[in-house]
C-alpha cells in the first residue's frame, strides 16, 4: 500500500533567506551556490505558511526556520512571533537552525523567552566565533538548545548530511527507484522512514532538501513541487 504523507509527516521546514556567513563547499541548502543572495520578503514568507496551514492542517512535532543563516533575517523576530501566535496550536515547538557565526539580538531574545522556540547550533570550530556566547544567552534566559559541533574530537562524520553535488551520474532507472527507496527524505516503501518532513521556500512546498534548493542551478518540473502561490482550491493542492 502507497504512503499516505498525511500519515507520517513529523515537521516542516521554512527556508527563509538564501544569504550566510559561511561558504560551506557541501551546505546541505546549498546557500553558496544560490544565484540569488536574499532575505525572502516577510509578508511572502507569512503568505507562504498561511497557505500551508490552510493545507497541511496536522499536528507537527516542531516547524523550523533556516536559510542561509536565518539570524541574518532582519524580521526573524516578528516571524517567529507571529508563527506562534497564529499557529501555536500546530506544533509542539519552533526550531531555529544557526551557525554560531552571530550574536543573538535582545530583540530576539525577548521574543523567543515567551514563545516555545528551540535553537540548533551548529558549531564549526574557529568560524562560529559567537557560539559560547550565545549558548550562554540562552541558558541565562532559559531558551533550550541543542549544539552540534562539527570539530575535534566531537565530531561524528554520521552527523553531517551530505547529498553530493549536482554532477550528471547517467543512473538507469533502475537505480534512481533505489535510490528513491533508500532515502530518507522521500516517500519510499520501506516502513523504517519515519522522518518524513516538507520544505517551504520561496512559495513553493517540496519533499526534500534537494529539492527546495535545486531550482536555483537544475530547474524542476511542476510536478516535483507545490505552488503554495497557486490560485487552485486548497484540497486540489492537498491532493497533489
């Protein structure tokens, strides 16, 4: 029996600029190789998760915001809040993936003591130079965390996600189906894949990292994505 996505979809992420403070050669959003550097629009972005809510109208065990490097988002703090207060009900917490690279603003802090929010802080040794810092901020204020730390001897290559570049493999069809049915991020037949997850960027919803970030560098056909942008009745989007 197919998958029903309603069924085992855990969260959904909101990529919300396409600018960083690294240039990592293997970004899993592929950030340095994004032709357009930009903070999405905040009215597009709150459009963007309306319209998803309208469609996906389940429970999710977090909702994330990430870029880029969602810190460099000028308006990240009224979206957060504003998710919050108007989705609160859809989630069991927020979850902001930072670099450590920036400092937390006392604006942002202020918003994210009153609203259930979690931060993943990816820390790359020398180059996240503000992650002590901000980890002591946030304990100070009683905001959970996580922290990852790619160096020394803390890091465990199985914590990286790595997704390869964009090279032409010339793969038969064949092995594109197992390709398919061994990932983790698509819809696959095997009962093992639990994480099931939804990407918003840029208007439109799309089922894995890949493909949220490719149109940028290998345009997709309509029928990889949905166009949360689209005039069509919700359940028409459902459907699709």
């Amino acid at each position: 029996m197919e998958y029903n996505l309603f069924n085992t979809l855990k969260y959904t992420v909101v990529m919300i600029n396409t600018i960083c403070t690294l240039k990592c050669k293997d970004c899993v959003t592929s950030t340095p190789y994004q032709k357009i550097k930009t903070n999405h629009p905040i009215s597009e972005i709150k459009s963007d998760i309306k319209r998803y809510f309208q469609i996906v109208n389940i429970h999710l065990e977090h909702f994330d915001f990430l870029g880029g490097e969602p810190l460099l988002h000028p308006e990240l703090p009224e979206l957060l809040l504003w998710t919050y207060e108007n989705y609160y009900s859809m989630f069991d917490e927020i979850r902001v993936l930072t670099n450590g690279t920036i400092l937390f603003s006392d604006k942002l802090i202020s918003v994210c003591k009153n609203i259930k929010v979690k931060f993943l802080i990816d820390v790359y040794g020398k180059l996240s130079k503000h992650a002590d810092e901000d980890i002591e901020i946030l304990e100070k204020n009683n905001i959970p965390y996580n922290v990852f730390r790619y160096e020394g001897d803390d890091f465990q290559i199985n914590d990286w996600v790595y997704f390869g570049d964009f090279s032409y493999r010339n793969y038969d069809e064949q092995t594109l189906m197992q390709l398919q049915e061994d990932c983790s991020e698509l819809i696959g037949s095997s009962d093992t894949i639990l994480r099931h997850h939804l990407h918003i960027h840029n208007g439109k919803l799309y089922i894995c990292d890949r493909q949220a970030t490719a149109p940028e560098t290998v345009p997709l056909p309509e029928k990889d994505y949905v166009d949360l942008r689209h005039s069509a009745p919700d359940e028409i989007l459902r459907e699709k």
